[in-house]
C-alpha cells in the first residue's frame, strides 16, 4: 500500500460574501400531489457504499501472503473496492515477508505494492518495561498498533494513559496510537439492550472514549468484535427477501450504540476500518459480512458519505501510508 497524501492549496484571503449553503432536495419533505419523483429520499444504507477501502487489519495466517483466504472472504462487494490493506503478521519474519513482497518474479495484489511497517503490541497494565518498549516503537517514527486485552475499567484507563503520557514525553513528534478492542468493547450479548443503555458498563465506556479521545494521537480501529459468537451473515444476492435476519439486526443496534460515542469523542477523522478480530477475539468473522455490518451500522446514524469515505479508506490512507 503506498497512498499519497491529499495536497491542499492555500484559500483566498478576500473578505467576498460567502454564498449561502444549498440543501438537498431529500432535507424537505415531498408534497402530497404525486410529484414524490422530484424529491429524492437520502441513500438506503444497504445501498451506501466507499468508493474505495483500505482494510487495516487483515491477519496473514500460515505465511499467505497472496491472501487468497482473505480474498475469498471477502467476496466481489468488498473486494472490488479494496484500494489497500495492512497486514498482521503474528510470527512471522518480517525481514523475510517484506522481501518476499518485493520480489518481483511473484504476482501479489496491486493494493500490496509498497511495504510501509508499523508495530505492534498488546497491553494489560502499565509497566516500567511497557513504557520503554511503547517509547521504543514510538520513536522509530511509524504507527504503533495496541491491543487492549484488559477489560476496559477506570483503573485500566488510568494505568493505560500514564504509559501513553510517560512513552510520549519529549518526543518532538508523536506517530499515531492505534487502539484494537475498544470498538466494539468485548460484551455480553446475553444482556438485554433496553438494560444496556443504563447499564455501569456502558456508562463507564462513554466516560472511557471521551478520556482516550483527549490524546490527539489515539486511533480506534472499528473491528469485529469478542462477544463470544460469530458475525452474522449478509443474506445472499440469490435469497429473495433481502431483510436482514433478527440476529444481525440485533448486532447493529448494538454496534451502534458503541459506534455513536466513539464518534462523538473521537470524530470520524480517528475511526479505522478492518476486517480481522483481535487475536484474542472470542468469536470468529468473515471479512464480507463484518465489512456489511460494519458499513451498515454507519450508514444508519445517519452520517455525510464523507465520513463513510474517512472510516474506511481516507483515515487508514493517512496512518498507515508512506511518511
């Protein structure tokens, strides 16, 4: 993956009147004559699409790097659009992965031409030795990945912004902290959801976000999550009723409910796209029917197609490309 980073030109400093922002025809509501053409609805969000993805978080598994597991997964919705993707290599020699990636006598995707790094690690409690090792990868000057693998508590909070304050101190220039199990947060699909909204849990992962959200280097990557079952699947092209089934519907109210506080604190500037779970992840997916639910859930908040844009190619373009 090697993108490009978006140029900007400086703007007029002219003081002309500013022209007045038109609204689309779907802000007003079509009048009862049977004219309701002319007044086009806002897009279905099973039809509201990115024009292209980068999947930040595709898992190699027994060294395939032609990703051939992936691509099947990913099926011709999902992978028609992928414009590029970031690898997780667990195990792996990466010195000997990069240069197996850039020999060119093998045909690997386009989207895997150009071979940035980041690093990775995974988090429990703050430690002297975390802190050095976090200070270590953050100076190599590339992202650095964390997993979180303690459940999310006040105390984790606090332990978890002491190691990014004492990591980051006196570096004239911070890389981006991408956080892995946070959206959605691991999660007990056996508690009703009319209970969920008022639930110490939930309330204590809105205050949670909104802190992490004050590190203006923190990312979230938005991943399959560990609720101890797999992603429901999309109902296939050949099936005549396309409604989804009770169980994905229920997936979506849920997602949504983590989703909207995520971007209220972080914006949709810091939210990241993948399709693979955590390693530690309690339930398995498939890279097309997260990839749905995932853009489906967004879709349903109702957000601009500039946001869908960012969440899912533009954010990890910006973290994960070339310096």
């Amino acid at each position: 993956m090697s993108p490009t980073p978006p140029t900007q030109s400086a703007g007029s400093r002219s003081r002309a009147p500013r022209p007045k922002p038109k609204l689309p025809l779907s802000a007003f509501s079509p009048p009862n004559s049977g004219t309701g053409e002319s007044f086009p609805l806002p897009p279905s969000p099973t039809t509201t699409h990115p024009k292209a993805i980068v999947d930040a978080n595709v898992i190699v598994k027994n060294g395939d790097l032609k990703l051939s597991l992936w691509k099947a997964e990913a099926g011709q919705i999902l992978g028609s659009r992928v414009g590029g993707v970031v690898l997780s290599l667990p195990g792996a020699d990466l010195e000997e992965a990069v240069q197996q990636l850039e020999d060119k006598t093998q045909s690997f995707p386009d989207y895997l031409s150009g071979v940035p790094t980041s690093l990775s690690t995974v988090f429990n409690e703050s430690t002297s030795e975390g802190v050095e090792s976090l200070r270590w990868a953050l100076g190599r000057g590339r992202p650095v990945d964390v997993d979180i693998q303690a459940a999310i508590s006040d105390a984790v909070l606090e332990s978890f912004e002491d190691i990014i304050s004492k990591a980051t101190s006196g570096l004239t220039k911070v890389p981006p902290i991408v956080l892995s199990n946070i959206l959605p947060p691991p999660h007990d699909l056996e508690l009703p959801i009319v209970k969920l909204m008022n639930h110490p849990t939930y309330l204590a992962f809105q205050s949670q976000v909104a802190a992490l959200s004050l590190f203006p280097d923190v990312y979230v990557k938005f991943l399959p999550p560990s609720w101890d079952a797999p992603t429901p699947p999309t109902p296939s092209a050949e099936v005549a009723d396309r409604s989804d089934t009770q169980q994905k519907k229920e997936w979506k109210r849920r997602i949504k409910m983590y989703l909207g506080p995520v971007m209220e604190a972080f914006g949709y500037q810091r939210i990241i796209f993948g399709s693979s779970p955590c390693p530690t992840s309690s339930g398995s997916s498939i890279a097309s029917d997260w990839y749905e639910i995932a853009r489906e859930s967004l879709s349903e908040l109702g957000v601009e197609q500039e946001f869908i844009e960012a969440v899912f190619y533009g954010n990890a373009k910006k973290v994960y490309g070339p310096e």
